[in-house]
C-alpha cells in the first residue's frame, strides 16, 4: 500500500486520491484482527509513514491495549443521549488532522442515534472520499449476504451488517485465521471475554461447529475477493482460479445419473462447485421419457447443491467449452464415447475434439466407463 516511504521529518503532498482500504477479517471475536492491524500500523509508523487510531476497541485485552501504545489517538467525539454522554469516533477530527493512515476498528459499528452518519463504514467512506488511507477490521458474520446462513449456523440474528461491496471496493482484504481449537484455548483462558462470559459463549456462539463452519465462510469469502481481483487484472483470455469448479456433461443416455452422482462424488472431495450441462439438438424434439430423464438430471444436480445449465447448440464439444470457460470450470466430467468404434476410425472423437477445445483452459477431463 506503501511503496514510497518517507523519513519522519520528510514533507508529505498528499496526492488528489481516493484513500485505499485494507480491511482484517476474521471469523470471531478474538482471532487477532486488531493485533494485526495494529503490528502493521507499527511497522508502517517506523517506516514514517503519519499513522494514527482513529477508532480502538480492546474489549479489556491487556495484549491489545500494549500494542496501541505510542500510536497517536485521535480523540473520540462526545454525544448526548438520553441524558447520556456516550462517545463515537470524530470523524470531521480525522479529517482535519489528515493523516496518511487511520485505524479503524469494528467497521460494523452502528452510531449512536443523533450522529451524523448512522454506520461506521459510512464515516470510513468519507475519510476514503478525503484521501486518507483506512486500515479496519470486520468479522465475516457482519456481512450482509451471510447474514440468513449465520443465523441457520450459529441462531444468532446479527443486527450490525455491512454491504458485501465494502469487501469488493477494498484495495486489500486480509483473512486472520487460527484454528477452533486455538479460539476456544483463548476464551478459555480469559484472552477474549471476562471470566463471567466464558462459559456462556461456548456453550452458544463459540460451540466448536460454529467456529468450524465461520472459519470456512471467511476463508471462501476472501478466496472469492482474491479471484474475482486476479481476473480482473490479469491480461484477456486468462483466467486465475481459485475455488475447484465441476462440470458435468449429461444427455438422454441413461447413464448420466451415474456421471452426475460420480461429479458429486468429486464436488465433495475437493469442496468444489458443481455444475451440470445438458446440450439440446435445436433440430430434434425430446421424446416423453427423454424430457423426464433430463427433469430427473436437473432435479438431482440440484439436490447436490448444484447449478444445470441447459443450452441448444449444434455442436456439442465446442459448447462444452464455451460454458466451461464462461463458469471457470477446473473439471470437467463425461462419459465414455457411445460412438461405434469404426464411426471413430473415420472421424475424431467427440473426447479428442473436446481435449483440443480445452487444452489451453488448464481443465482436468475425466472420463468414467459406464454400464452400456
């Protein structure tokens, strides 16, 4: 984020910019967010660059508290509510002091009510929006397109959410991860929560399947972020792959369910995405029993979680390779060629036009021997 640094009594000219965002993500509480950012903020403080805390939250973490010391904090803004002096982050403070970095945690955060803005991440736009580069911190279940699936996981409804395009518009997005069991050492050991909320926390947010399936969200999440970046910058007719994608071919044969089941199979070994395409002729009608085994196809590839995908097209190979290209798929699943062996004497294999079709996509065929 920082390839020119400068000395501390060297004179900085902020460029007219957009500030960039790095945002730590994590899967729960206590993984070490903010002790990250914080060791970053350090190391970029030594390197000269004009750091300062904009927003700290320790929650009591002794550890934490050690490590924001020597960085400058911008003072907090008081609000009154309800009779109540209750403090926020100044943002128009920030802004007036100008700094090259500022760190802000807990990016959920709603306001308090009567502040200028009603969500942090809306203050971090406008420190963005003045040049100023913003280091925060969110933890995955605050994303807004989670937020149905971590409440089926945990049956916990978050209530403080931030727009999945926070995630997309970072310059940077950083997954912080430790193990189930190193979280669960933590909270046990005080490190996260005081002492009266320990044994409440692991028997409801923190219980082991939890953290397990949390720990799996953050990391796809940010496996997606880095994906979708790479084949946005690397040259045209490239592709960077980050997550295995699966691609079953089906037709009216009725071995197909057994592809499909096989390509399921697969879809679980390697945590993949699955996807399934059946090639219409334009020129034929499906007989009766023929629509119902494609119904069945579809209906199964979806019962595995899976997408169909049903195209018309006169050439089946080349088709294959057009939605394999179009879905990022990395394997690609078929049967064995129905085609007499002297039809292939004459003529290449429907196998042999596809790998020709595909070679340069970098696609693992595999091809299963079926029952005739």
């Amino acid at each position: 984020m920082y390839p020119n640094t400068l000395s501390p009594d060297s004179s900085y000219i902020r460029p007219s910019r957009r500030g960039k965002h790095k945002i730590f993500i994590g899967m729960a509480p206590g993984v070490g967010k903010t002790y990250r950012m914080l060791e970053e903020a350090h190391q970029l403080k030594k390197d000269g660059i004009d750091v300062v805390i904009g927003f700290l939250e320790t929650h009591g973490r002794k550890d934490t508290a050690l490590k924001a010391l020597e960085l400058e904090v911008i003072p907090r803004k008081v609000i009154l509510h309800k009779n109540i002096n209750l403090e926020e982050m100044d943002t128009d403070g920030i802004v007036s002091r100008f700094p090259q970095l500022v760190l802000v945690d807990e990016l959920a955060h709603t306001n308090i009510p009567g502040s200028t803005r009603e969500k942090r991440y809306q203050d971090v736009e406008l420190i963005l929006a003045a040049g100023i580069d913003v280091y925060s911190t969110v933890n995955i279940q605050h994303l807004e397109s989670l937020n149905d699936l971590v409440a089926k996981i945990t049956g916990v409804v978050v209530r403080e959410r931030i727009p999945d395009l926070l995630l997309d518009e970072a310059n940077a997005v950083v997954v912080i991860d430790v193990t189930p069991e190193t979280l669960e050492e933590r909270l046990r050991e005080g490190k996260i929560y005081a002492p009266d909320k320990i044994e409440q926390s692991l028997e409801n947010f923190f219980q082991r399947r939890n953290l397990i399936a949390l720990r799996e969200l953050a990391l796809r999440e940010v496996a997606d972020t880095v994906e979708e970046e790479a084949n946005t910058s690397i040259s045209a007719g490239q592709v960077c792959n980050v997550h295995e994608r699966v691609l079953v071919c089906v037709s009216t044969y009725p071995n197909s369910i057994q592809l499909l089941r096989r390509g399921a199979r697969l879809t679980n070994y390697m945590n993949a995405r699955l996807y399934t395409v059946f090639i219409a002729d334009p020129e034929r009608f499906l007989s009766k029993a023929e629509s119902l085994h494609i119904d069945t196809c579809e209906k199964l590839c979806k019962e595995f979680a899976g997408e169909f995908i049903h195209v018309k097209s006169n050439s089946v190979p080349k088709t294959i390779a057009q939605v394999a290209a179009n879905h990022h798929i990395t394997q690609i699943v078929i049967g064995e060629s129905q085609q007499p062996r002297w039809k292939r004497f004459f003529k290449r294999s429907f196998t042999q036009q596809l790998l020709e079709l595909i070679r340069d996509q970098k696609i693992d065929l595999h091809i299963i021997g079926t029952e005739k």
